[in-house]
C-alpha cells in the first residue's frame, strides 16, 4: 500500500540536531511546522560527506554550488583547508537519498555553503536543483 504521506528531506539542523559547523542547531519553527503531515528525513551534506561536528567554516570561493559541481570554485575553510571533495561527496550523498526516497521537496538551511537556495547556492542545493528537486530555504 502507497504511503499517502508526502516524504521530505530536510536539513537536520533546521529540525533541531546539532549538526551544524559549530556543533550547534538552527531549529526553525517555520520549517517544522511545514514537516507536520509528512514525512521527514533529515540529512547533514557535511557529514555524509565525511566532516565531523564540530568543524570549521567553510565558504565557497570562486563561485557557487554549481560552479563548485563543475570544478571551477572550491570550498575552503577560513584557515585554507579545502574540503572541495568532502562538499561534493555529500551533496551526492543527499541526491541518492532523494533519488531512493522519491521525496517530494527539499528543505535547506539558508546560507550554507551547501544548502543556501537563494542568493549564492550551496553545492547540495545546485546538485537536487539539477537534478529537478523542488527546493526551500528556511
């Protein structure tokens, strides 16, 4: 029997586990309450890419999430560290498990390096975004 309920992702900081650089949550009431007769799984890009929490913040350099995809930009922490590999590596992550999961929509937490859906994207944003994902920033 199909599931009547929609499924979503949903970035697990937004839903209140500290996943964040800083080992830190952003629980968004807004987002929750939009997860509420769903389906939810949360996902961490940076962690399924292989970064522990705590870790050090990161910025795309050169460009966006798209540009990051298409080898032209790069995520570096603020010391230098490039974790260009590890971004990339999770964002593919998240797309399998939209893939697998025949989610709906995708919930991301604004201004990420991985999940900002509006102004610079993030590279797991650019990736679901490809792939033809609807997309929300929270």
């Amino acid at each position: 029997m199909p599931n009547a309920l929609p499924i979503y992702l949903v970035s697990a900081c937004l839903v209140g586990l500290c996943t964040r650089y800083d080992g830190k949550t952003r629980k968004n009431p807004d987002c929750i309450g939009k997860l509420e007769k769903a389906i939810w799984i949360p996902v961490c890009p940076e962690q399924l890419g292989g970064l522990p929490t705590p870790r050090e913040a990161a910025d795309i350099a050169g460009g966006d999430g798209a540009d990051v995809l298409a080898g032209t930009a790069k995520v570096l922490t603020k010391s230098g560290a490039d974790l260009t590999s590890h971004f990339i590596r999770g964002a593919e992550q998240v797309l399998h498990l939209a893939r697998s999961q025949n989610v709906q929509a995708v919930y991301l937490k604004a201004r990420s390096p991985s999940c900002a859906v509006n102004g610079k994207i993030g590279v797991t944003a650019a990736i679901l975004r490809a792939a033809g994902f609807q997309l929300a920033e929270f």
